[in-house]
C-alpha cells in the first residue's frame, strides 16, 4: 500500500524535464545525490571489509602455496571440488541431512518465532511477560561448547536426567534416530525467544486502529489475528525465509560438531556438508579444498536464493528481495 | 588554525608511524611462534617480560639480532599460527608431527612452507648439540627443514595400572604378554564395581598398540588403513590383516563383558577421570621418566611396556622447531644461531622454558626446577633440548642421560626415514581420511556390537573403496619401492 | 462473548484465554530456563561429584574451585568487560546509523542505483573468501591487528540487518509524510534525519538487539586478530578454556605430555559452566533494565497519528 502511494506521489513532484536527459543514469544519480552519500558509509565498509577478501574465492581453483600467493599459485580447475564428491554416499547423506535441516529449522523456527511474538504481544500481564521473555533470550547467549555438556547432562545413558527420570537407560549417543529430534529441540530452546523479537517489533509497528476497526465490526480475537496481524507479518516472513535459502547448504557448525561430540555413529543424521569440510581442514593441508566447499555451498545458496525470488516477485512483487 | 592542527598531526602521525616501523635499534627481529599448553589463557604481558628477558640476554652474548615471541593457545594453535605462517608473519615457528590441518609437519613441506636448512646446518652449535641420527632421521627427501627437540624420540607403548587395583588382586604385571592377557584382571575389576576397567581414554589405540606389527608412517589414527608390514616390508591395507580383526574383535568382546564402557567412544571420558579412582589398566606412552606418571595422575600407578621401542620417521618429529619459508638466508643463519644457543646454553634454556627465574620458577631443594605459577607455562619437551635444560622436580638425576639412554635402546624401523607424498592423491587420502570418524574410530572403542563387528569392517572397507583408497595404496606402495631402492 | 465498548484497552477484562496462554507461555520459559538454572548450579559443582554422578540439580558436593578458575583472571575480567562493552555500544550504534541510512537509499523509489545497491548488498551474505584471505588482508594490507576496528567493522554492515530495516522503511512508513516534508521545503537530510529515523524506533531497537547479541557473543574475530590483553573481549578470555578442552576432545593424535600438560587440575567441567555464567550473569541483571526501553521502542510505532 504504502509504495503505489509513493508512486504516485513522486509521479506529482517530478515534474516533466527534458525526455532524453531524465533517463540517464547520470542524471539520475546526480538528483539522488544525498541517497548516494547516504549509502556511502556502509558501501566502503562493505567493501573494504568484505569484497576485498573475496579475492580469496580464486583459491577454490588453485593449488594455493601461501608462499605463491593468490597470483602465483598454480591453476588447477575443478579439481578441488572433487574432495566433496568422491565418497557418492558421503555426498548423498551428508547434502540430505543439510537440506533436512534447513527445512526443518527454518519452517518449525519462523512458525515458533510468530507464535511466540503473537502469544507475548496477546498476553495481559505485561510485567510477568517481560519477565518470560528475559528468561526466553538467555540460551543465545550460551555458546555450543557449553550447550554440549548440557545435552550431555541431560542424555547421557547411565547419569542423564532424562534416563534418571524416566527409569530408563537409552543410550541416545549411539542411536542416530533420535538426534533429527534432540538437535531440533536444541536449536528450538537457542533461537526461538531471541527470534522472535524480531516479529514482535513487527507487531509493534502494526496501525491500532485496524484492531479498534476490527472489534467494532464484532471481529473476536482469532479473526483479528488472521486477517489483521499476520498479513502484516508477511512481508518480514517473505523476506526473511528468501535471505535464509541463500544459506541452504550451510549449517551451525556448533550445533552440528559441538553438540554431537562429532560422533560417527551418528552421522547418518547429523552429518553435515560443514562437518565433512570441518574434518577437511583438520586432516588435509590443502587450502583450496575448503575454499571450493565453501563456493560450492554459496552458488547453489545463490541459486536458490534467484529461484525463491522469482517466485515471490511473480506472486507478490512487493515482497521481493530484488 | 585549522590548517595548523592539521599539520600538526599529520607531522606526529608520521613520526609515530616511523617509530613504529622501524625499531629502536634496527637489529633484526626475528619473529617466534610457539603453543602454549595450559586450559588458561595466554598472559601477554608475561611473556614480553621473558621476551624481553631473552633479549638482554642475547645482547650480553653479543648477538646481533633479537626475538620477538608469539604464544597462542594449544586449542587456537592450528589455526592462527596457520594464518601468521600463512601470511608470512613468523620466522620460527614451533610444530609437530601430530598436530593438524597446515601445521603439521608433513603439510607445511609439501606446501613449501618451510625452508631447506640442509646447507645452513652443518658446523654450527646447534647441528652439533644433536647426534647424527636425529638429523638424519627428521630429514624429508634427503633435506632439512625441522630441527628436532631432542626427548624422547623413540615410540614405544605401555599397560598402565593403578597400583591400588594391582595389590587388590594380587595381579603380576609381567604375565600380560598380549591384551587378552588382562582379561582375568578386567573380569575381577568389573565384578568389583569399578565404570572404567579397561581406559582406552577415548583413543583409537590399533596404530599405537601394534607397532610391533607395522609401522604407521602416515603418522596419526585417520589414516591408519595403511602401514608397512615389518615382517613383509611393504605397504599393506591395513584392514585386510587379521591383526586389525583381532584388535576390534577384542574391544568389541570387552565393551560387551562391560570392561570398556561406552563413555570411550561417545567421547565422555575427561582427562580428569585419570586422576580417579574411577580406572583399573590404561595406557601409556613410553618415556624415560616414568615415574611422573605418579604426579600426573595424583596417585600410584605401575607401568610395564607392551610393545618394542622404535624410531620411526615420525617419533623424532614429536616437537619441532623450522624455520619459515619467506625467511631471508641471513635471518635463517640467524635463526640457526639463536637454536643453538637455546641448546646448548643452559640459563638461555631455562628462561625459554620456564620464564623468570623468582617469578615464574625457582630451585628447590635437590637443583631441580619447581614451577610458580601458571603466567608462562612450558616444559622441556616443546621447548629446547633435554641435554641442557635443568631439569623439573621429581626427574631422575641424570636427567640427560636417562634420554640418551631410552633413545639409544630403540629398535630402527625399516620404514625409518621414509616420506610419503600424497599430494597426487590429496582428494582421495582426505576423503579416506574423512571416514575414521564413522567407522575406524568406533570399531577400536568399542563403539561396535560383537556380532556386527565383521560386518561394519566390511563397511569401512567398502566406504574406502568408493573414496578411492585403492589409489592411495598404489601410490605409497610405489613410493615406499623407490625409497626401498634407494637406500 | 456480549457486545464490547467502544474503550479499546480491554484492561479490566481478563478472558479465561489469557490463563491459558499464560499457562503455554509457562511452559515454555521452564523449558528454556531449566538448563540454564543446571548451568548455575554445576558452575558451583565439585570436579569429583561431576565425574562420579554426572551433572545434577542436587549435587553431592559444592565447590568454588569451578568460578575460581574463572574469577582467577582477575583485573583482566574487568578490562575484558569493559572492551566487550564499547564494542557492542559503538558497533551497535554505528552500525544502526550507517545501515539506516543505507536502507533509507535504497528505498527510494526513482533512484535507479538502488538496484545495484541491493544486489552489492547481497553478494557477500553468500559469497566469502574465506578466512586466510581474510587475515591477509586485515592484517598484512591494513595492518589492524590488535585493533578493536576488526572486533567493530565485520560485524557493522550486515545485509540481514539492512534488508530488516529496508523492509520496515517499505512496509510501515507512509510516503505521505515524507512528500508532504519535502513539500514543506525540507532538504533529503532533514527528511531522513528528522521524519524518517525516529519512525525507525521499532526496527531500529529490534535490529539494535540482534547486532548487540551477535557483538556479545562474537569470539571468531578476536580469537584471530587479538593478543594484547588491554584489547581481550570477555569471550575470548573465556572460551579459550573451552576451546582448549574441545582440542583435547577432537585431536585424536595428541602425545601423552600434551594431555598431561592440560589435564591439570582445572575442574573441566564447573570451569566451563562457570564461563558461561561470567557471560550470561550480566545479561540477566542488565537486561531487565533495558527492556524497559527496548519494549517502549518497540511498542513506539503503535501510536500513529
């Protein structure tokens, strides 16, 4: 809504110049001059911070020797990426489990952060929810390395609560069955109070008076939740969800590595693209083989991240992220 | 007035930057890197004190350069003193055989990293201070590029007992020839209550425990699916010998009489439960001052060999010193210089090892080092040689000699001396190498049911298979014939 | 339920819901509080009860020996929190203005280099050159080791966070306002600095959070480029001992004297908890006092007039 107004409002202003001259990109910049200053300062900082170690990416091709460096070392193709794809099997499982968990963290993790937003915005007692939700941010704060002796404490198969409690002694470190399960509980109790503040500030920004509109028409408090607050969660859904498929083929390595002691019974699910390339680093001096990992997991991001987008624009060009 | 200032500044900013530069005294700096050992953070400002310590030192001797020296923590070690080599900030740079990633030994040669010393060595102190053979042996293709702490250079594995359990059971040591023999003492250890029977302490022990058999010159447990067979000599696929069947047949057979619990391989065990009660028999590897098995571990315990002692190519790589490639020929020679003096110099030696004699260390009673304090934390074994440095409390009084002993008694691998180059086969070896995790690993702790122990080695073998371990295979063998023919 | 008054606030009101959501809510702030609480106790275990029984919400005995190995550091805990404090404060508030005024710019409609100002966004939440080329270039080329510009910088500029603020600039400021500014005869400075920003309040307090914990919690960029004690963050101080403990975890090949030499008698366990109590303890205390402000942020964009 708010755009096609500002459409046409700048339709108003920009008074008819000169045809020729007004569709120059020249001109163009030069009347948009202060936007232009305005992105300056986080366009050098992306640019010194971020795109001059691109550069780096070339190692992917090239049988780096940091003695050599980056102009000096030898060229060798695709053969770097080969690491990743001489074990099919490997390869198979650990691109599967990485594309299961990012469906599964993502679509259960955007669901839970608006339940939460939308249940602590609904809830009365203002002060008590305050309280909940300082309690709820806390686990971010705690690294992986200490969460691991805390799902240790709690699965362990002789001395783990959970065993304890239920008479039982599973040995949960030598099942993979169960990690699909407990790593999603893990990720869940890390990010969903932080998350969702992101959705709350959302809600915030919601006009009150379509919820004053909305009871006066008789509207009960799901019927205001479906058709006032979550469409205008949409846009901030829509966009989030399109920047996280550009992160498809990566993972928290801490979750991932950490969290399961790296254990190799359990990697048939909890193997990871990053936990093989993690492994990399640590048993081969080959400096080009991370860096054609890495390209690989960030063009098929990429790719990704261009069909997701087109998708939307057909469906909601507003929503899109370019 | 503005344009004042602005001179102004731009004048101190110049200064500051060429002060900085240059160095108050344009001698050479020659640039150290080292690991520190300690669960503690690194302390700075104690280590520029002993820096600084050393550098007086060195102007007293008439040196003509001094050290700048960088700590970074064991935990961070791989990665930063990877980058600083990397980005060519270090001259010095301490490593190992077994450490990881780009600083291990046999991945800064092959990406030349490291710079040949072969001819900048002989006639010096420092080529001097050490036998032939430790040069010798350290040698990759006939060059130098590591100087070898000397220690213990030798590799050779022992039982480990808690005394307490063997006077319980009136257990003799010396019957256990082979593992099964421990049997008897595991069964009376689990019926009398202890979790820990057998300690592996979360190790995957078959490239440790049978070098009597073959000697693993790859170095490190991921890649132990190949080794030379000392009875053949000649490369074999380790997985198709029945030793390794034998090995995970018996750590199977003992996880399910319960006599290795399964803490060893969910990686539970901590490095504390050594210093329990919590154990019965666990390992240990070969020193010459065993007795500080009795200090680490805060209580007695009887050790008594397993295997032979021998020199491999990697057992005299266990801590190192080289010097980095994109040093210059006049700063390695001065390199050279300063290791020789660490090596021979025995207050050079101390202050480089423990830190300030007063502050860090004092003597105590018998002349031996007593340590104060955490701030710099070393010891001898990843600092200089054992011939000249005084030597820590409760070692044995003729500590030199005690190693030139337990190095002279070992047995020389006939793969001694052999490097093996992988680079034509990088992406299949670390893919191997990629499977000890799922497979190796669990087979040797006890991470595999008895009754599916064949069939998962069937597994790892297939999973090599398919990563192309039949390449590595050919390509050592190869290897390992030409430097057969070349001796 | 009967016919509602035109009040809105439904203060006096309490429907039966409102347990039950309470009830949920419950739950939940249990299932997120439980491990913490276990974090605070074991921080006060003793090593010997940790290896006998495991962790435990009633252990057999108490020690300070876990939160001494921490609290040993002493001064250098205060120096740490102090630089751990300016960067979140002067990352976060530096980061929020540039990153504004970025989205602010790419916003507008009419200028054609917001496109390429997005796609310049984008390019590197996806594409990185990895860590060395990273350290070749902060420390070789701009020479910032020991910096506090690499603990600030990397984290400033974040394309999630720009695309956040772009949307909320699209989604929820309305053009009319800032027509009817210009109209008034303000320059594109004062419509931004003056109209535009403090309409931001919401997403500029969620985003303010989000940067502020990624600051807190960051370890990656000071484990590379710091070593000066003055310049330590509070994680880097601390998570050494936990890294140092994953290095004996994870090597497989390390000799005998290096565990030794590590093994020690820091009680591994109650150290590790007791560093995350170190990080955590004032969050909990400082947080309740900024939520006052946080939520007065977030709830500003309710009122619109």
């Amino acid at each position: 809504m708010a755009n096609t107004k500002a459409k046409k409002a700048e339709q108003v202003i920009n008074a008819p110049v000169s045809a020729k001259k007004k569709n120059s990109l020249w001109y163009n910049t030069k009347k948009n001059m202060p936007f232009v200053i305005f992105a300056l300062p986080a366009f050098l900082v992306l640019f010194f911070i971020m795109y001059v170690p691109m550069g780096g990416i070339i190692m992917a091709f090239q049988d780096f020797k940091p003695m050599q460096g980056f102009f000096g070392s030898r060229f060798v193709g695709l053969e770097n990426f080969k690491f990743l794809f001489t074990s099919k099997d490997v390869f198979y499982r650990m691109t599967r489990n990485t594309i299961m968990y990012y469906f599964i963290f993502t679509l259960l993790g955007t669901f839970l952060n608006i339940v939460l937003a939308i249940a602590l915005d609904q809830f009365v007692f203002k002060k008590v929810g305050r309280l909940m939700q300082t309690v709820m941010i806390v686990p971010i704060f705690i690294s992986y390395a200490a969460v691991q002796f805390i799902v240790y404490a709690f699965i362990a198969s002789d001395t783990g609560l959970i065993n304890k409690v239920l008479g039982t002694s599973t040995s949960f470190y030598a099942k993979p069955g169960y990690w699909i399960v407990i790593l999603t509980i893990v990720k869940i109790w890390n990010s969903v109070g932080y998350g969702s503040v992101l959705y709350m500030s959302v809600l915030a920004g919601i006009d009150t008076t379509y919820y004053e509109a909305a009871q006066i028409d008789g509207a009960n408090k799901w019927q205001q939740i479906w058709h006032i607050t979550l469409p205008s969660l949409v846009p901030m859904i829509t966009v989030m969800l399109l920047l996280s498929v550009g992160n498809i083929m990566r993972s928290d390595t801490g979750l991932f590595f950490q969290v399961t002691r790296d254990s190799g019974a359990l990697y048939d699910t909890t193997q990871v693209i990053d936990s093989y390339v993690l492994h990399a680093i640590i048993n081969s001096p080959e400096y080009g083989f991370t860096a054609a990992a890495s390209l690989f997991q960030s063009t098929v991001g990429l790719v990704m991240m261009l069909i997701a987008n087109a998708t939307v624009r057909k469906i909601s060009p507003d929503n899109s992220l370019f | 007035m503005k344009k004042k200032i602005l001179a102004a500044l731009l004048v101190m900013t110049m200064l500051v930057g060429l002060l900085s530069g240059c160095g108050a005294s344009g001698k050479s700096k020659i640039k150290i890197t080292r690991a520190l050992f300690n669960l503690e953070a690194v302390d700075e400002a104690q280590v520029k004190k002993v820096q600084d310590a050393v550098n007086a030192y060195l102007k007293e001797k008439g040196c003509n350069f001094e050290v700048a020296i960088t700590e970074i923590n064991s935990g961070e070690y791989v990665e930063k003193a990877g980058n600083a080599v990397a980005s060519k900030e270090v001259n010095i740079l301490w490593t190992a055989s077994w450490e990881e990633g780009k600083i291990k030994t046999s991945a800064l040669v092959s990406n030349g990293m490291v710079k040949d010393i072969t001819k900048l060595l002989p006639d010096t102190a420092l080529y001097k201070s050490m036998d032939q053979g430790q040069w010798e042996a350290t040698k990759f293709d006939g060059k130098n590029y590591f100087v070898p702490v000397y220690k213990d250079n030798v590799e050779g594995y022992d039982l480990m007992y808690r005394k307490a359990v063997l006077d319980k059971y009136n257990f003799d040591v010396t019957s256990v020839k082979k593992l099964t023999d421990l049997e008897p003492l595991l069964k009376q250890c689990k019926d009398g209550g202890l979790k820990y029977p057998m300690l592996l302490q979360k190790a995957a022990l078959f490239w440790r425990f049978y070098i009597d058999k073959f000697d693993f010159f790859t170095g490190e447990t991921e890649s132990n699916f190949v080794a030379v067979d000392r009875a053949s000599d000649s490369v074999v696929f380790t997985l198709d010998t029945p030793e390794y069947k034998e090995y995970a047949n018996i750590i199977a057979d003992w996880r399910e009489k319960g006599y290795v619990h399964e803490d060893e391989y969910t990686k539970v065990v901590t490095d504390t439960t050594t210093q329990s009660d919590l154990w019965g028999v666990s390992w240990w590897t070969d020193t010459p001052n065993n007795a500080e098995a009795n200090n680490r571990y805060g209580q007695e315990v009887v050790i008594n060999p397993l295997t032979e002692r021998w020199a491999h190519s990697n057992s005299a790589l266990g801590s190192c010193y080289c010097i980095t490639a994109n040093t210059s020929d006049k700063m390695a020679k001065q390199c050279i210089e300063f290791l020789g003096l660490l090596y021979t110099d025995k207050k050079l030696a101390d202050l480089y090892t423990y830190g300030i004699e007063g502050e860090d260390w004092k003597l105590d009673a018998n002349g031996q080092v007593e340590k104060m304090g955490k701030k710099y934390n070393h010891s001898m074994w990843e600092s200089v040689s054992a011939l000249v440095i005084t030597p820590e409390a409760g070692s044995p009084a003729d500590f030199a000699g005690a190693y030139k002993q337990f190095n002279g008694t070992a047995k020389t691998s006939c793969a001694a001396g052999f490097r093996f180059d992988f680079s034509s086969v990088s992406a299949e070896y670390t893919a191997c190498k990629n499977l000890h995790a799922e497979y190796g690993f669990l087979l040797e702790t006890g991470g595999v049911a008895k009754a599916d122990v064949d069939a998962k080695i069937a597994e790892y073998k297939k999973a090599l298979q398919d990563a192309g371990v039949q390449k590595v295979i050919d390509a050592f063998t190869e290897q390992y014939n030409k430097f057969k023919a070349g001796k | 339920m009967g016919k509602e008054k035109i009040v809105v606030k439904d203060k006096v009101r309490i429907k039966p819901g409102q347990f039950v959501l309470g009830f949920f809510l419950l739950i939940y702030t249990l299932f997120c509080l439980l491990p913490v609480l276990l974090v605070f106790i074991v921080a006060f275990t003793s090593e010997a009860a940790i290896s006998a029984n495991g962790f435990s919400f009633f252990p057999e005995e108490w020690s300070l020996d876990g939160m001494h190995s921490v609290l040993k550091y002493g001064t250098q805990l205060i120096t740490s929190y102090g630089v751990t404090i300016f960067i979140v404060v002067v990352g976060t508030l530096t980061g929020l203005l540039i990153m504004s005024m970025y989205a602010y710019s790419i916003s507008r409609p009419g200028f054609r280099l917001a496109k390429f100002l997005s796609i310049y966004l984008l390019i590197p939440m996806l594409f990185n050159g990895g860590q060395l080329s990273g350290y070749i270039v902060f420390t070789g080329y701009y020479h910032l080791k020991n910096s506090l510009l690499l603990l600030i910088l990397p984290l400033c500029v974040t394309t999630m966070n720009v695309i956040i603020l772009r949307t909320y600039i699209v989604n929820s400021i309305p053009a009319e306002l800032m027509e009817a500014a210009k109209i008034d005869g303000a320059n594109e400075y004062r419509t931004f600095f003056g109209i535009c920003l403090p309409l931001m309040k919401p997403s500029l307090a969620a985003v303010g959070f989000m940067m502020a914990t990624a600051y807190w919690n960051d370890w990656q960029n000071a484990v590379l480029y710091i070593d000066k004690n003055a310049k330590k963050p509070l994680q880097l101080l601390l998570y050494n001992i936990q890294k140092n403990i994953d290095f004996l975890l994870n090597n497989n090949n390390v000799p005998q004297a290096v565990r030794d030499a590590m093994g020690g008698t820091i009680p591994k366990n109650a150290a590790t908890m007791a560093t995350v109590v170190v990080v955590i303890a004032p969050i909990m205390v400082a947080y309740p006092f900024f939520q006052k402000y946080f939520v007065k942020g977030l709830t500003v964009g309710s009122v619109k007039g």
